[in-house]
C-alpha cells in the first residue's frame, strides 16, 4: 500500500493499475521523481561474491575418534607387519596399491583403521595388530562414513 501510494503521488494521483506493480516500472516510476529505491530483500551473494567468501580456519578442534585412534607405536607396527607379511603397503578393501603411482611417498596414503572403532568403547582397550586394518584413504573416509550412518 505504501508503494502504491507513493506510486500515486509521483503519477500526480493517477489511479495506480496492477501492470504499474511490476517492480522495474514502479521502480522506474518512484526512481524518475527522485525516490530513493532501497531492495530490503537479504543481499544475495553473488556467483563472484561466493568467489571472494572466506571464512577463518585453522582453530584447533577436538576430533576425538581419530586421535584416540592414532597410536603412533601401534600403527607404525602394523605397517611394518603387513610390509613384512606382504612385500608392500595396499588397501586391504579395494586393494589400491598407491606406491605404484606415488614411489615411497604414497605409503602415506595407507591409512591403519580400527575395525572395531575406539569411539564405541569407554575408555582404553589393548588393541592388537589383528584389530587394525590397512586402508586407502578413500576406504578408510567411507568406512568411518558407515560407521557414522549405522549410528544414526
Ligand atoms: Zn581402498
Ligand atoms: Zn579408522
């Protein structure tokens, strides 16, 4: 009603018709006899404004399944083991082998995962080698994906 009016007033009291509802022509309208026009819509961002978004990172945050997995001595053993048993590192799921792509670094593509997963479990618990498994990353993400949706 407001926009109406004031649609009105810059038409000089001209009876004011659905068609002048279309936002360009009234925006026209108010806009020709000096109205200021302010779009009280949520600004929204842009594809190039999306482009320049940021957000801070890098905070420290507890992410406890991981770290209580993260025996240093255990995993490091376990590697070491299959290495022995099998001749190199792979994916014990989909059987990726990433030295084969990478050399030697790609062992740090082979990830040790609890089959049993430690968040499940109140406190400590002795975990042996057989616990573990050797996985890709990929594997690895998914498995905790799983483990995720069955809890859910
Ligand atoms: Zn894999
Ligand atoms: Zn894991």
């Amino acid at each position: 009603m407001v926009f109406g009016k004031a649609l009105s007033i810059c038409r000089n009291g001209e009876r004011i018709r659905p068609f002048h509802f279309n936002s360009r022509t009234a925006i026209k309208i108010l806009q020709m006899r000096g109205f200021e026009c302010i779009n009280t819509q949520p600004h929204q961002p842009s594809a190039n404004d999306r482009q320049n978004e940021r957000e801070y990172e890098g905070q420290k945050r507890l992410q406890k399944h991981y770290v209580r997995e993260r025996n240093r001595t255990l995993t490091k053993r376990k590697k070491e083991m299959f290495k022995l048993k099998h001749g190199y590192l792979f994916c014990e799921l989909c059987g990726l082998e990433p030295i084969q792509a990478y050399g030697k670094i790609g062992e740090s593509c082979i990830e040790v995962h609890h089959k049993t997963p430690l968040s499940s479990l109140e406190g400590t618990r002795e975990t042996t080698l057989d616990d573990l498994q050797c996985l890709c990353a990929n594997c690895h993400r998914i498995e905790h994906a799983i483990i995720r949706d069955t809890k859910s």
